[in-house]
C-alpha cells in the first residue's frame, strides 16, 4: 500500500509568490514478503517565487 498527500499555501506580492506547505508519503510492503517495511515520512516546505516580470491578474 502506497499513498501520499500534499498541501500547500501560496501568497502572491507584489513579483513574489511566498510558498509553505507540508508533504506526506506512506508505504507498506506485504506482510508475506521476506522484508517488511512499514513508514511514513512528512515534512514541511517552503519558497520564494519570483517572477520576472508582473504576471497578469
């Protein structure tokens, strides 16, 4: 079983966009394998978008 998961937040000012958000990955191999793995692994993120020039509103 696999899944993962995203959410983030962007702010637009001025030429820059300021970015923060959160990333989640789970896996889980099968029980009858000879390796089992079971984790989750999340962590936050952020940025700074800058933009060239004004993008249209």
């Amino acid at each position: 079983m696999i899944w993962d998961a995203q959410a983030d937040i962007a702010i637009h000012v001025s030429r820059f966009d300021l970015i923060a958000g959160e990333k989640a990955y789970h896996f889980k191999t099968s029980p009858q394998g000879e390796q089992y793995f079971t984790d989750t692994l999340s962590g936050i993120f952020g940025g700074i978008r800058y933009y060239l020039s004004n993008p249209k509103k």
